[in-house]
C-alpha cells in the first residue's frame, strides 16, 4: 500500500535535460582526451557545457511519432505521381536538367552530411549538442533516400540521372560540391557546423532550397515540391542548430571570434561558389521562371544576410569577407557559367541550349545592367553557330580554379571583360585561383588544398580512363576515351537538348498523351 | 525592427494553427503561395497551445507542429503551453 | 463485376539507377530498401581529415576487415528511414499505451514495494549505459565503410537514445528525479557497475569500428538484453507482482530480437568472405564475450542473487550458439 506525494510536474525544458543532459558522465576509466580526442585542436574554447540552450527539444518518441507522418503523407504523393506518369505535366523536358544536377550535386552532399553529423554527434562534449547533431544526421539520411527514391521516376525515363554517385566522384563540374563539402567533412567538428549548420544551412540555405523547389513549382513537378516542403521541415531544425552553435561559440570565449571569422568568411565563401550552379539553374534551365538569381541574392543573401550580420556585430563579428565581391558577381555568374556549360556540354551529363528569344528579353530585363551589354551577343553567336551545324564545343580543357575547382571564367569584381586570376606559390610549385577569396582560403593552410583531385589535372595526367586504355593507340579519342571513364553515354546523357533523345521521347510521349 | 516568420503547409490539419497565429498576433502579416502560407511578425510571433484546442475543440500536442511545418526564423522558446519566435535572444 | 482501369504505358528506358543495378543483379525494378544501397561517395577524395591524417575521408582500411563490396552487408530487416521511423512510431505508441494503462489502472501503487525497488535499481544505471551504446554506434557510422552498413549503424545509435530515455521516463514514473539522481550515482561510485562502466569507457577509445560493432552491439547487446529484459524483468519481477515492469519496458525485447536479425546478417556475410575474416571476428567475439560476462556478473548479482551465474552462463551459450551459427568460431 502507497500513499504517493502527488509528483512536480516537470516543465519541458526540465524533462527534456533529464532526458538527454543526464545521460552522459565524466569518464574516469580512460583520459578525457582519449575520449574526446577533438574537441580541442581547432582552438575553439568551450568553458561551461551548460550554457548550451537546445533549439528544439524532441525526445526520440516524438521524433519518430512526427516524422513518421511526414515520411507516410510524403511518398504517398511520391508514388501517385510516379504511378500517374505525372512527368507529363512537366512544363517541357528542358526542366528536367535542372533536377539532374540536383541529383547529380546535391543529393551526394545531403549524405555526406549524413556522415559528417554523427562525426559531430560522437566527438562534441555537451550532450544537447550531440543529439541535435545525430537527429541531423538522421534528417539528412532522410533527405538522400527521399530525393533517391523521388527522382527515381525520371531515371526510368530520360536521360542524365542513372549513374548520379559514380559521376559526382569523377565528373570535372560535379568536383565543385564533392570537394565543397569535403573540406567540411574533413574539418574539425566545430568548423564542421559552422560550414555546414550556421554558413550552408542558416545563412544561404534558402538560396539553394527556394530555387529548385520553387522551381519544381512552377514546372509541375510535383514529386520535387513536396519533397521540397517536407525537408524543409527538417531544415527548421537544422538552421536553429547552425544560429545557436555560432552564437554559443562567440559567447564562451573572446578568443573564438578570430576563428569564428575566419571560418565564417572561408564557408561563406565556397558556399557561394557552389551556389553558382544554382544561379545558372535559376536563370536559364527553367521554363517557367521564378526570379532571377539576382534577384534572389538581393533577397536572400543582401537583405536576409544583411539583418543576420547587423546581428552578430555585438559579438565582434562582421559581414563575410567575399560579401561586397558576391554582391558584384549577382550580375554576371549565371551568364558566366551558362556559357562555360554550354560549350563543354560533350563532356557533361545534361543537356544545355540557346534561350529563345522571349527568354532572352526576361535575362534581359532582370539584368539591365549586364546582360545585353556583355552575354545576349555571345548567346547569339552561339545560335548561330547552332544553326549552321557548328555548335560551339571546346576541346580544350579549362583551368580550374585550386580552392573552389570551377572553371576560371570569374572576371574581376567591377571589371567583367576580366577574367580574374590570382595564384600563389607554395614549396616550388603554382597554384591558380578565380578570386582573392580562394586565393586567402588556400594560403590559410595550404597543406590542405594541395590535395586536391583536380578533374582536369587528373584527365592530363592520364587519370580518367578506365583501365587497359592505350592512348597510343591509332585513332585514339581522349575525350571519348574520358566519357567511357565517367560512364556517362555518349549521345544519350551528354550534348544540347534540340536534338536529345529526352526532348523527342518527351514530345512524343506528351502528343501521344494528348492527342487520341 | 526585423520580422519572424513561419512557413506552415496549406492543408487542413495546419489551418487551425494558421488561425491561431493570426488570433493572437495582430500585426500578422499573411502570404499564400503554391502549397505554402507564411505569416511574418514585427519582432514576436507566440502561438498558443489554449488557443489552437479552442479552435479545434481537441487536445493539442505543440510539437505537432513539426508535420507542417515548413520554415521558420528568429530564436525559439517552447514551452508545453506555447511555442515563441523572436529575435531577442 | 471487375473494374479495369488503364492508365497510360510508357516504356521505361530503364528500371533503375546503374549504381543500384550494379548491387541487385542488373537493371530491374528496385525496392524502396535496395534504392538506398550504394550512396556512399567511393572515390578520388579531395582532403584527408584533419582529425585523422592516416586515412581518406571515408576509408575501408579503418577496419583489419575486409570486404570486396561492402554493401553487399544487407539488413534482412529492410530498414531504410521510412520504415525505421515509421515501425518506430508505431512500437511507441504501444509504449504510450502501456504507459498510460499501468498509471491509471493502480499498477504502480499495486506495484509491490520490494519490486519497485529492485527495477529502479537495476535499470535506472542502464540509461547511461545506452547513452554509451549511442556513442558507439555513432562512431560506427561516422567511420565504418559503405552505406548498407554504415546507415543500420545510425538507426540503432537512435534506437538506444530511445532506450535511454525510456528508462528515464520509467524511474520518473516509478519514483521521482531523484531516483535518476540515485542511479547516476550508482554508475558513478557503486561497486556493481564499476566493471561494466569501465568496459564501456574502454570502448570508447576503439578505432576500428568492427571491433567496436563485435564489442558493442554483438557482445555486450547480446548479453546485456536477454540477462535483464528476459532474465530479470520478464522471468523475476513479473512473477514476483511486476507486471507493471514488463509493460514498460517490453519494447527493450523486442528491439533486441528485431536487431539481433541484422548483427546476425552482417557477421555472416563478414565471415564468409574470407578466413581472415572470420578469425578476427571470432578473436573479437570471444574476448569481448568474456569481458562482457565479467562486468555483467555483478550487475547481474544484483538482478538474481544466486540464480546470476546461470542465467548469465545461459545467455552466454546462447550467445555462442547465435555466433556459431553465423559463422564464427568462439
């Protein structure tokens, strides 16, 4: 027999500490150090655990119980659009190259991320942080299956999407986002989230996220836009980690602003390199348009960016490095890289084209500043050289820049007839960068970006061909013999769209669908 | 004076949620897009645990608000009775 | 009357991804599970960690294993987020239940005194050593090799925070926080556990992370679950008047007969592979088998006084036997 005080109801916050705070313990059987070998050699000083204030607080029952659902209502609509050939409703079939080089650049970084946070969820020392960055690392799982298996429906039926994770680990363009996001996964875990939690998730996110989502939107890809909804769910989650991690960094010690700073610039940086893929996605692989790339910068980076930095300026820190340099580039970069992709579309897995004349006037009229002056001739030219049989290919390989890997097609910020080149000499040997900012990056720590596998480097030195190639053999094609390397089908995965086999199955099939 | 806002998805099990936000935060200001609605707040955006089960007549589980949720900004405090966005920390 | 309805045919130009097909045979339709076989990135690294200069970012030779295609390690169970999450929810909703049934149906004041005392005791410390189990499967994923196994390595990482927290919410039923106060304590300074903190701790440290899953999920698992959730609640406390305890706690056995599917697939499909293989695997398996009895042997005291020795030594040759099955020798 029990008379039981009546018990304290525990408020959230204080259920949620004995629930997750309580669980670890100072070990005393092995060092500290040995235990959590990482957590002290970036310099980053952590006096009081306790300080750390959990964004969300999700017990693993209410985990599951939630993104349970999420994960039912999503592949149900998943699964009706593959079921109902929804890919019919597509726009046109030039839309489709935009989610190739999601599936082909962003979703291996949405595994890497995988890793990366249950690196980060083993060697942090607070458990708070060590379990939002697990539940991190389980969203992202969430997010490599879920586009997988969405973007499954159009593997079946065009081109450019069957071979995703082997051309990410050797494609020349797709070296952009692998060393990206490397160069997180091979940092320590305190640069780690302030790569990938604060400066990927929190300050440019939505330049990558409203985009393709929106994109999808407007395009009817519906399978793409509610996945695109369900991750951002997650990514709530996710952004509130990367603000709270900054700011609990800079509130324990002086000494973390420098470093901080340092890598706040650094992955602000590279970030907005990546994003250069998106800005030529935004502004020229989209039937439908949403907006210019410009004009998202100047709402998601210039005016959001701007509040957040206002922010942090109590704690010492100030906007990025690169930011005026990103801001002058909103003008120029999609066209930039559009033209580079353009003429080396033999060697890449999607297809490219020359706008039409009524997408020509949109660039036109979102870049009063820029685009007739500097790109409309070129695209031009290009059409006319696609007309009369010739269409402008390069054979030759491009110079990459060492940090960021693209191509060198950067002009000077202020200077767009420029190609901007800057290079640093280390232990004998030359290093080229597209920027002052990748340049500053690389002589930071050297040692670490002379590593890098560069695609090209690698093609010239006999690197990218499959084994028992004999390039002195009669007859030899280096660029076939380069393709066979990527597995990437020549004729089918490669070449511009007019005379692809995805426009003239989709044209088929659409007709076939609409007519009886 | 920064705004907060939230993104939920237009579907039927986040309307009362929807309507509770614009009850109890007055300088509302409400978007509609494709599949989405965003209210921004001045500073402050409460959502009240009391007012959504008023709405609904149901009890109500605040992290429920994760199903559909889409996006959010400013600093979050949670409670089991409300679940706050601001940008004072 | 039969409804038929047609929606368009459209030939596909193929079934599914070449990585995919690669894995499966060739190319045909994949399930949702094989989809996500192969993700890993597997080649031409940029950096080498700087927290760990020796290896490539995602590196086979962290492990003395060896394995031509490690995804070729599959979970029978088939779990990929989707299901997992799902399946997870589901079983909690059952605890929920059960929760909500022994509080208000009088089974906690029904709860027999000598009972009550003796589950807070002996599990209220097993939340720490499930946090310990988090860090290590972690660890597995974060270093181990390929997504098929790598990914599982995750999921049972979250699988024991859930325990972990479980068993939180168990002592807070039955007692109060204090009680979670006592079984720190317990951890920390009792006799009983020391032997078993330390194992844990010692795990902590291990850089391969297939000695660290044959430590953890293979030895110390496979005790661990069997001696108390079989052992002690089921066999002991329920008997005794404990009811309320199996109710609360049934989740712990049936994730350990769920899981034990996908250890037992993964050491099979380890040791097949080559002799080497199944030799370290088997040195692991028995050193850490017997550590893992000693350590145990305490707790395991504490749980069933002079019943211990044989329960333990059973769960031990059950173990064994499990093992042999899959190939190894110990």
């Amino acid at each position: 027999m029990d008379t039981r005080v009546e018990k304290k109801k525990l408020s959230l916050r204080e259920r949620y500490h004995l629930m997750t705070r309580g669980l670890g313990w100072e070990p005393t059987y092995q060092p500290t150090e040995k235990v959590f070998p990482f957590t002290a050699y970036e310099g980053i000083k952590i006096h009081d655990w306790d300080k750390w204030e959990d964004p969300f607080r999700l017990t693993m029952d209410a985990y599951w119980k939630y993104q349970g659902e999420k994960e039912k209502k999503l592949y149900a609509v998943i699964d009706a659009f593959a079921q109902n050939n929804g890919f019919l409703s597509l726009t046109d079939a030039r839309y489709l190259n935009a989610i190739k080089i999601f599936i082909q650049g962003v979703t291996p970084l949405e595994y890497y991320a995988h890793r990366g946070f249950a690196f980060a969820g083993r060697h942090f020392r607070g458990e708070g942080l060590r379990v939002a960055c697990q539940m991190q690392s389980l969203d992202e799982l969430r997010h490599t299956q879920t586009e997988l298996h969405s973007i499954s429906v159009y593997n079946k039926f065009f081109n450019g999407f069957h071979n995703p994770l082997h051309w990410f680990d050797r494609v020349w363009y797709l070296s952009v986002p692998k060393s990206f996001f490397e160069d997180a996964n091979s940092s320590g875990p305190f640069e780690f989230l302030t790569a990938i939690s604060f400066s990927f998730e929190y300050v440019l996110t939505n330049l990558l996220f409203v985009p393709f989502m929106s994109g999808a939107a407007y395009n009817g890809d519906l399978s793409t836009v509610t996945f695109g909804f369900s991750a951002q769910s997650d990514e709530s989650r996710h952004m509130t980690l990367g603000i709270e991690c900054i700011k609990f960094m800079l509130e324990q010690d002086p000494d973390n602003v420098p470093i901080v700073q340092r890598w706040i610039d650094k992955w602000f940086w590279r970030g907005y390199r990546v994003l250069t893929l998106v800005g030529m996605m935004m502004d020229y692989m989209l039937p439908k348009r949403v907006m210019s790339w410009r004009e998202a910068w100047e709402i998601y980076g210039e005016q959001n960016g701007g509040a957040l930095f206002q922010d942090l300026g109590r704690y010492g820190i100030r906007e990025p490095a690169g930011f005026r340099d990103a801001c002058d580039g909103k003008d120029h970069i999609s066209h930039q890289a559009w033209l580079t992709f353009y003429t080396y579309d033999p060697v890449a897995a999607f297809h490219t084209w020359v706008p039409s004349d009524a997408e020509l006037d949109w660039l036109s009229a979102k870049y009063p500043e820029s685009f007739d002056r500097y790109y409309r001739p070129r695209l031009l030219y290009l059409r006319e050289q696609q007309a009369a049989g010739t269409p402008v290919a390069n054979k030759n390989l491009p110079l990459l820049c060492n940090v960021c890997q693209i191509p060198m097609f950067f002009t000077e910020p202020g200077d767009p007839r420029r190609i901007c080149y800057r290079e640093s000499v280390y232990e004998g040997e030359r290093y080229h960068f597209c920027s002052d900012h990748c340049k500053s990056i690389f002589d930071h720590e050297p040692e670490k970006y002379v590593q890098s596998w560069l695609p090209v480097h690698q093609i010239y030195q006999g690197n990218c061909f499959k084994p028992g190639t004999d390039p002195t053999a009669p007859g030899f094609d280096p660029i076939k013999a380069v393709l066979d390397y990527y597995e990437i089908n020549n004729g089918r995965d490669n070449l511009w769209y007019d005379n692809s086999e995805d426009r003239r199955n989709f044209e088929a099939w659409t007709a076939e669908a609409r007519g009886n | 004076m920064s705004n907060v806002f939230i993104a939920l998805q237009d579907t039927d099990e986040a309307r009362p949620i929807i309507e509770a936000i614009l009850a109890d935060n007055p300088q509302s200001q409400l978007t509609h897009s494709p599949a989405m609605v965003k209210i921004d707040v001045p500073n402050r955006l409460v959502i009240r645990r009391e007012r959504i089960e008023e709405i609904t007549g149901l009890p109500f589980d605040l992290q429920r608000i994760h199903v559909n949720l889409i996006s959010l900004s400013g600093h979050i405090e949670e409670d089991d009775d409300q679940f706050v966005l601001s940008w004072k920390r | 009357m039969s409804i038929d309805l047609k929606t368009r045919e459209i030939k596909p130009l193929r079934h599914t991804y070449t990585h995919v097909a690669r894995l499966i045979g060739g190319d045909k339709p994949a399930t949702r599970y094989q989809e996500t076989l192969g993700a890993q990135p597997s080649a031409n690294f940029h950096y080498r960690p700087t927290w760990d200069l020796e290896h490539d970012l995602f590196d086979p030779s962290r492990s003395k294993i060896r394995m031509d295609q490690w995804d070729d390690l599959r979970d029978p169970r088939q779990f990929y987020y989707a299901t997992w999450t799902m399946a997870r929810a589901r079983q909690f909703e059952a605890v929920e239940t059960n929760f909500a049934f022994v509080e208000s149906h009088g089974m906690l004041a029904a709860l027999p005194e000598k009972i009550r005392e003796e589950a807070l005791v002996v599990l209220t410390p097993l939340r720490h050593v499930a946090w310990g189990d988090n860090m290590n499967n972690s660890q597995i994923c974060a270093t181990a090799y390929g997504a098929a196994f790598t990914a599982p390595a995750m999921l049972y990482a979250m699988d024991q925070l859930g325990i972990a927290q479980l068993l939180t919410r168990f002592a807070l039923t039955l007692g109060e926080a204090a009680e979670l106060e006592r079984g720190r304590d317990a951890w920390l300074r009792d006799p009983t556990w020391q032997p078993l903190r330390r194992l844990l701790e010692d795990s902590f440290v291990i850089t391969d992370p297939l000695e660290l899953f044959v430590v953890q999920d293979v030895a110390l698992d496979g005790l661990l679950y069997p001696l108390i959730y079989e052992g002690f609640v089921q066999d002991k406390l329920v008997p005794a008047g404990g009811a309320a305890v199996g109710l609360l706690t049934a989740f712990m056995s049936e994730w350990h007969e769920e899981t034990v599917r996908w250890i037992d697939a993964v050491l099979r499909k380890l040791a097949s592979f080559s002799s080497e293989n199944a030799t370290t695997l088997s040195g692991w398996a028995q050193a850490s088998i017997a550590r893992a009895k000693e350590a145990l042997a305490p707790v395991a005291a504490r749980a069933l006084g002079e019943k211990a020795p044989a329960v333990l030594g059973d769960a031990a040759e059950s173990l064994q036997r499990r093992l042999a099955k899959a190939g190894l020798s110990v």
